[in-house]
C-alpha cells in the first residue's frame, strides 16, 4: 500500500468537510472519505441521525464496522492517498462517546489534523445549516466538547506515535502545509487511458 491517509478529525459543524472538499479539487490525487458515508453503506441506511443517537455500545459496535468499511475500500485501491474526515468524540444526545484509539490505529493514519474554531462560530454554523441535524447545544457547551476532541485527537496521536497538526478553520494554507506533507511525495497511479 503506497498511498498514505490523513485523519482529519473536529467536532460537527467545525467545517471539515468544507475544507477538505476545497483539498481535494485543489489536489485530485487525494481522494476523502467520511466516516458517515462509509457507516451509511456499511449498514445500508441513510438514517445519519439513528447512527449518531445510537447508545454507546453500538456507536462502539459501528466503529468496528467503519474500520472494515475502510479497510476494504484501502483494499481495493491502495495507492491513493486518502483523507479520513471523522470525529474523536460523538455526542449522542445524551452523553459524549469517545471513539477508541484502536480504531485509528486500524485506519493507520500518517498524520492527524485537528480542525479547531471560535465556539460561537461553531454554534452559527450549526443553526445556518437546516438541512443537516445536529444536537443543539450551547457556544459554552460546545467549547468544552471541542477541547475534549482536541485534548481526545492528541492523546490518539501520542499513542499511535503520529504527529498530530492543529489548524483552524478555514487557515487553508496551514491545512494545505500540513497535508502536503504528509502526502508527498504524489504516488504515480496507472494511467486511465489504457496506452
């Protein structure tokens, strides 16, 4: 397996998809996958709500599932790199469940990038974005929770023996820094022309 990952993890609403996506058109050699989609298709549903309210030992049953979701999509293209946009921690409406390191350590990322906002900027964006349930919680509410996903991301990194990078939203050039060179060199794919 050539094709290295890259965790990039922060808590809902932080804006790792946005930064990612913006990644990966930027760098069509990355390929991103969330944690979401591959649980989705593992359990063919789209119920992202059940998965998320789920208790904590079947949110702890779904990671086992993500991590052989994963490892089979690594299997069938291991030469691409790939971000992995997930979370340390899931608030499950009634408690925040932390999400083991032993998952990461079977996603065997190179790096772990923690994406980190104003708490008050978190909470607008979770109210601008009717189309996507998220728990409601408060700007103080959500300040403990990212500092318990950071302080969660750098114990996994310690652990896994990764460096870990924190960025902020929306710093594209500091995520970009941190990606790259965690990516390069670019792996050289086969050729889709069939020359």
């Amino acid at each position: 397996m050539n094709g290295r990952v890259v965790a990039v993890l922060g808590i809902s609403g932080v804006g790792k998809t946005t930064m990612v996506s913006a990644f990966t058109r930027k760098h069509p050699w990355v390929q991103a996958v969330s944690a979401g989609s591959l649980l989705r298709g593992a359990l063919m549903t789209d119920d992202t709500e059940a998965l998320r309210t789920a208790t904590a030992s079947n949110i702890h049953a779904n990671q086992d599932r993500l991590v052989a979701a994963f490892a089979e999509r690594r299997r069938r293209d291991p030469e691409h790199h790939v971000i992995f946009d997930g979370h340390t921690l899931i608030d499950n409406d009634q408690r925040l469940v932390i999400v083991p390191v032993s998952v990461f350590r079977d996603l065997a990322p190179a790096l772990i990038v923690f994406l980190e906002d104003d708490p008050l900027l978190i909470h607008a964006r979770r109210l601008a974005d009717p189309g996507r349930v998220r728990p409601r919680r408060s700007s103080d509410e959500i300040d403990a929770q990212q500092r318990t996903a950071k302080e969660t991301a750098l114990a996994h990194a310690s652990v896994l023996a990764v460096p870990c990078a924190m960025v902020g939203s929306g710093d594209h050039a500091a995520f970009e820094a941190a990606l790259i060179g965690a990516f390069a060199p670019p792996p050289t794919l086969p050729s889709s022309s069939g020359d």
